[in-house]
C-alpha cells in the first residue's frame, strides 16, 4: 500500500469518524496506510547507474568544445570533433551502443528541421534532435509514452559565438547524461508502454528543438502521459549547495487550457491540479518508495524568474510535463566564457558537477519513467456528481484501457495540501461513494494492477 503524509492528528480522527463506504458491485475498500513495495526490477535497475559513466558522457560532451546550436556541423568539424554536429553524431553512436546491447531493443532516431533566421539563429539552420524509443511490450499499451529529456547544445556569454569554447557541463550536458544513462539502465527491462530517450538542440536559442519535437507528437497523437525535462541537474559545487535536493517544477495552470477549462479551474480551485502538477505529485511518490539518493522539491511554479525551459514546450501542445533543476544555481557557471575575474571562477566546465549528484537524479528519473511504464492507464472519464445537494461524494470513471488495472485507489486530499494525503481501494467497480464533502477535499482516481504498479491520478470532473 502508499504511503501519504498523515493529517493532523485532529484532521485524522474527524475523517475517521466521518469515512464509510458504499459501491456498486463486489466492490471492497479499505484505508490506505504504509508505504508502497517497490518493484524488485526497478530497484535492480536503478542500482546500475553509475556516477563514473555520467562523468564520462559529460566530458565526452565538453569535449566538443562547443555544442552551440549554430556553431558547425559541416563533415570536417565532424571530422575534427568539434561543434554541434559532432555532438549530435556521438549522442546517436551511444544511443545506438545501448540498442546493440540489448539485441535491438532501442529504436534510434533524429528529428531534423530547418530553422528559419530569428533573434537568436543569424540564419537558416538545421537542428537536429536525436532519441531512442523503447517500445512497449503490450500491443495495448504500447501507444501509452513516458519520456525523459535534456538539451545537447550549449552556449557561453555571447549566444551568437560560433568559435569559443561552450562547455555546458551543467547546463545541460548534465540532463543530457540523465536522458542516456536512463536509455542504458532500462533497456535491459520490458515495461508495458513505451519509454522514449530524448536529447534536444536549440533550447538555448529559444526551446526550438524541444518545440518542434513537441508539436510532432501533438500532430501525430502521441499519448504521451508525462514528461520529465532535466536542465542544470549537476549539483554545482557551490557551498550554498543541497546536494540532498532536487527542484521539480511544474505548471498550475494548464499553458493550454481553453477558456471553458479557465472557468471549471476557477469554479472548483482547481489552480494546483493540472496534469503537470500530478506528475509531479508522482516523482515525489515515487521518491519515497525508491531511495534515489535525492528528495524531489516539489515547486509549484512553472519554472524560476527569468527563466524557461524545454517542459514549457510540451505544456504548449498539452501535455503533462516538468523540469529537473539542482536546488541552488551558481550563475557565474551559467552562460558565461571560461575565465578568472577578481578571484572568480567563470564558466560551466566538469570541475563544479557533482557526478554522485546528477546519478541520483537519474534514479530518480529512471524510477519515474519505469513505474508510469509499468502501470496500467490512468481510468478514463473520471467524474464526481453533482446532481444533488448532499455531503457524501460520489464518484464514477469508466475502466482503465489496456486491460492491466485490477483494481482502483481514489485518492484525496485537503484543498490546501500540495500530496495527495489519503487512499481508499476499490475492487471489482468503478463507482464509490464516501461519507466525505465534496466542497473540503480534492478527489483523484488512478488504477493499479496486480503487482502494485499505479497510474497517474486523475481528478475528476463534475457531472450533472
């Protein structure tokens, strides 16, 4: 069974005695208490990731010189091993290193376009994304996707200089190393649903390749149910630094929300329930059940002041996403020529990444990623009625697709808790009704199967 943070001791004793339930069908239920087992695979797996590895993909890309979006990708730079050309070749050779070793089991691809002269790009130029797609097993769920991501390229003080060295150790050579140690950790397992590795270009010209990958699963129908963006997740080794914490931002209010989701969002105090925000809510459960070695910060906000990333490119089409970023920047190692000012060490290069740091994020991710792949689809058309004036709660929500899901949890929470603090099992139906208002907590419902893999949650809508 989850675990969730207790109420108060008053809180507790009043839902206790206000808790009963009624169900159509054989339906049983039973308070949800302690913490979730998590998958012996998973845990497997996650202790294959390696600190030394991550430092040598991220030196790899340092290598580079410059990975600056517009910087050269001509066959003699390749050739030499210096710019963004040769980055994205190296990326593909290991993505393709990693299919190898599992017998085929990654399918590796690019998402190349043309971008067109803008603030940032002086003229045309091709980016290229490169990734690896981990099909699902189940011919049910294998059209369900999780992914992860980091952007390849990088930059220093001036985003126009196509010749001096860009580092990007940190930023984001780090979340780049999470997206490929993620790929070599669990292809060697078969999950249900698809996991896909991607590493973007162009996000510090402005998201464009995040963008452009975004709107292509839009336009193609991806399912995809969550994405897990990481950008400057090295645990720079400033002295002000946590290294037991990492920040995970995500959106309140859906970027793509129409103006008849506006008014249900701000009818029901639905601000803190978008789909992003339960992704989230998961990495933080998922936390708790596998010891990553870093605790996930929730951070209800989109992301800092001043500040954007690749998420915000998959929160503009729909979907659920959220960023990965160590808990304290140090911004003389951001964005900056390699130098020595005044005492001051400028510049992103590997002697400030804590590689023990970004392996635990990748656990994390990885933990993440191999538990939403896992579990059967979240239940669909999920509703609470409304028809009537009355203190108990009734929810409905049709089965979970994919036919993995052999029972339910609602989940709920008071309107002013950031987790979900309470769950209640349903066997054999897809309606409950508890002895709970409506008006004082937030209701979800997420299906599990039978090894205890659980989906996302989803909040019901009202139904009249």
């Amino acid at each position: 069974m989850l675990h969730f943070r207790e109420l108060t001791r008053w809180t507790a004793v009043c839902l206790a005695a206000l808790l009963s339930v009624t169900m159509d069908c054989a339906a049983q239920s039973e308070r949800s208490e302690g913490t979730a087992a998590g998958d012996p695979q998973i845990a497997a797996a996650l202790r294959q990731v390696s600190a030394q590895r991550i430092q040598a993909n991220i030196e790899k890309l340092v290598g580079f010189g410059t990975r600056l979006t517009i910087s050269a990708q001509d066959p003699a730079s390749i050739t030499a091993g210096r710019g963004i050309g040769a980055a994205r070749d190296w990326i593909k050779s290991e993505f393709e290193r990693y299919s190898k070793e599992c017998g085929g089991c990654l399918e590796v691809k690019t998402d190349s376009f043309t971008e067109e002269p803008a603030d940032r790009i002086p003229k045309a130029t091709e980016i290229t994304n490169v990734y690896a797609v981990l099909k699902g097993t189940d011919a049910a769920n294998a059209k369900r996707v999780v992914l992860v991501t980091g952007h390849y390229d990088s930059r220093n003080s001036d985003t126009f200089d196509v010749s001096g060295d860009a580092p990007g150790a940190n930023d984001d050579g780090s979340g780049t190393a999470v997206s490929l140690e993620c790929a070599r950790v669990l292809s060697k397992l078969k999950f249900p649903a698809t996991i896909v590795f991607l590493t973007v270009a162009g996000e510090e010209q402005g998201l464009n390749g995040s963008h452009h990958f975004a709107k292509m699963a839009k336009d193609q129908g991806w399912e995809l149910e969550a994405v897990l963006n990481n950008d400057i997740v090295g645990g720079d080794k400033s002295s002000e630094q946590d290294h037991s914490v990492v920040r995970v931002f995500s959106e309140g209010v859906p970027a793509a929300a129409t103006e008849q989701d506006l008014r249900r969002i701000r009818g029901l105090g639905g601000e803190s329930d978008s789909g992003s925000r339960q992704v989230a809510r998961y990495v933080a459960e998922v936390g708790r059940i596998y010891d990553a070695g870093v605790k996930p910060m929730l951070v209800f906000r989109l992301d800092r002041y001043l500040r954007g990333g690749d998420h915000y490119s998959f929160n503009q089409q729909g979907f659920a996403a959220v960023r990965f970023t160590e808990f304290r920047e140090d911004f003389h190692h951001q964005h900056q020529n390699v130098r020595t000012e005044n005492g001051i060490e400028y510049g992103d290069v590997p002697k400030f990444v804590d590689y023990d740091y970004v392996a635990h994020v990748a656990r994390l991710n990885a933990a993440t990623l191999a538990s939403l792949a896992a579990a059967p689809a979240p239940p669909a058309n999920v509703h609470v009625l409304t028809k009537d004036l009355e203190n108990d709660s009734t929810l409905t929500w049709e089965a979970s697709p994919g036919g993995l899901a052999t029972e339910y949890e609602v989940l709920w929470r008071a309107t002013s808790s950031p987790e979900w603090e309470h769950s209640q099992k349903v066997v054999g139906a897809t309606r409950v009704t508890l002895k709970l208002s409506k008006d004082n907590v937030i209701f979800a419902v997420r299906a599990v199967d039978g090894a205890g893999h659980r989906s996302l949650p989803v909040v019901p809508v009202p139904e009249r």
